[in-house]
C-alpha cells in the first residue's frame, strides 16, 4: 500500500511541477508584468480566500465525504458578520458570533452524514441551498456596507511585505500538514476516507472525527469570509458561492482522491495557486470571465480524468503485487 500511495505522489508531483511551470512561462509570454512583485502579492491576495476555503474541503474530502455547503457557509457567516460589524458591535464578538454560526453549520452538516447517514454530496447540497436561503432573509438580500474602517486590517493590511491573508493561509496549512501528518485525528481521517467500518470496528469514533472534520471545512470557511468581507469592505449572500468547484478541482489536482483516504494540504495549496495564475494570466490578457469559467470547467474535467487514471493504476499496482505475492 505504501508504494500505491509513493507511486500516486510522485504521478502527481510531476504533473503540478509540470502544471505550474508551463503557467508561469506562458504567462511571462502573455504579459512582461506576470512574474512583477506586484503582480506576485496580487496573485497571492487572490488565491488567499479560496486556499483558506479550500483547506477546509481537503480535510472533508480525505474522510471519503464533500462539502457542497461551503461556499454559502462561507457567505452566510459573511453576511453574520457583517450585521453585528454594522450595528456597532465590537470586532471581536463579531466575530465569534460569526465563527459560532460556522460551527452550527459544520454540526448540521455532519449530524447528516455521520448520525443520519445520508450521503454527503445529497446532505451537503441540502444544506448549500438552507444557508444561502437563511443568509438573503438575514441580509433581505443586500449587499450589507458601512463596515468599520477598523475591520479593513484582515484583508488590506500587510505583515513582513506579504498580504495578511496570505500570511493566514501559510499558518494555517503549516498547522494542518502537522495535524495530518503527526497527530492522532489525522490518521483517523485518513482511515475513515479507506474505509469508515473498518475504522469503528478498530475503535475509532468515527461520528466524533467527522463532526470535527465538518466543523473545521465551516470554521476555515468562516475564516476565508471574514477575510473578504474585510478585503472588498461588503457582505453578501453569494459571497464564496462561485469558489465550490475550483476549490473541489484545486484540491483533487493536488493529489486529495476524491475518494478519500489519499491527500494533504501543501498539495491542495499549489493546485489553488495554479488557479489563481490562470485567473491572472486571464485578466492580463484582457479575456472575458465567460471564458474563465470554460477554463475552470475545462480543468475540473481533465482533473477528474487524471483522477480515474492514477485511481486505475494504483488498482493495476496492487493486482501485480497480490499476484507477485501469490507466487511467492
């Protein structure tokens, strides 16, 4: 199993080091200013709320699930955030409120899937369409402004000469990688995302580990709202709502199986970067976002099929190594 998952990595590896240098020359050809310092913090200021949003759907997804809610999680705490901002509340209660109604979400989420058993593409489209429902009612569906000059800090400022979002994205998968990596919970995600009855007859509280993994995909959403809503200094219901599926391409083009149990976040973050180089190679060059999304479509197709095949060769390795076992 251990040369099935080397062998998917390095695969994979090739083609994002492949993916993201054929990025950058065309985009020095496309425009002299792409590789600019200027150009280089824009890209990361862009990249920074999807990246956050996306780490979130990586830890969902290695467990074998999705979450389709996360883009109106994201907006839904935007819009919370933004009333308590407005009514004169101070910045740190806004946003707690904020993050305890991402954490309501995460556990409506997860109480779908893990205690009701509904499958979480069906439970997380449910739920996509109840919180961008419930954030038009709290926002009558406008766009809510006057946010304090005060809050401007989380998506303008800057720290050491990088954007303080982009800062918030490194710490945050640095924290990540560690968790998945070295501790406990994220072997446990790893082992639900290979197989979940296998995990509960092995001990492990699965019910407990995807509740944490739901409520952290919403409280990293949450994060990444906060952010923007501080950045563009509104909030809106459909704020996140159109970073769903380059997030979901952004994570499995970093090497995350959409069927779980393969994954990590430092991958998920160069595929999100790969994204945003092309969104700026776009706007560069002047191209309509019509075909920004004939782009982002095109990807999550040809990374789909990366994923099928890479799925079919680990089968292909592990039949030759029963085989070869076999003989033995």
């Amino acid at each position: 199993m251990e040369k099935i998952k080397k062998f998917r990595f390095s695969l994979n590896g090739i083609v994002l080091t492949a993916a993201f240098l054929g990025i950058v020359l065309i985009g020095t050809v496309v425009n002299e200013n792409f590789l600019t310092m200027k150009n280089i913090l824009s890209i990361f200021q862009q990249m920074s709320e999807m990246g956050i949003m996306a780490l979130g759907l990586t830890i969902v997804i290695i467990t074998g699930g999705n979450d389709l809610a996360s883009g109106t999680t994201m907006g839904l705490c935007a819009v919370v955030s933004g009333l308590c901002l407005t009514s004169g509340m101070p910045i740190p209660l806004a946003l707690l409120i904020s993050l305890a109604a991402a954490v309501a979400c995460g556990c409506l989420n997860a109480s779908l899937v893990a205690l009701i058993g509904i499958p979480p593409m069906i439970a997380t489209l449910g739920t996509q369409m109840f919180f961008y429902g419930a954030a038009l009612v709290l926002s009558k569906g406008n766009s809510i402004s006057n946010i304090p000059r005060e809050f401007y800090f989380l998506g303008q400022d800057k720290l050491a000469g990088l954007p303080l979002q982009a800062v918030i994205l490194i710490l945050l998968t640095i924290v990540l990688a560690v968790i998945l990596k070295k501790k406990v919970f994220g072997k446990h995600l790893f082992a639900i995302g290979n197989n979940i009855k296998a995990s509960a007859y092995s001990g492990i509280r699965t019910v407990k580990v995807l509740f944490l993994a739901y409520i952290t995909c919403s409280v990293l959403c949450c994060i990444a709202g906060n952010i923007q809503v501080s950045r563009v200094a509104t909030a809106r219901a459909d704020m996140g709502y159109s970073f769903l599926m380059p997030c979901i391409s952004a994570v499995v083009l970093g090497g995350t199986s959409i069927d779980g149990g393969i994954g990590g976040v430092g991958g998920t973050v160069v595929g999100v970067l790969i994204f945003a180089m092309i969104s700026n190679i776009m706007n560069l060059a002047g191209i309509s976002s019509f075909w920004q999304q004939l782009a982002t479509g095109s990807i999550l197709v040809l990374v789909v099929v990366f994923n099928k095949i890479t799925e079919n060769s680990k089968l292909h390795l592990k039949k030759m190594a029963g085989k070869k076992a076999a003989s033995e």
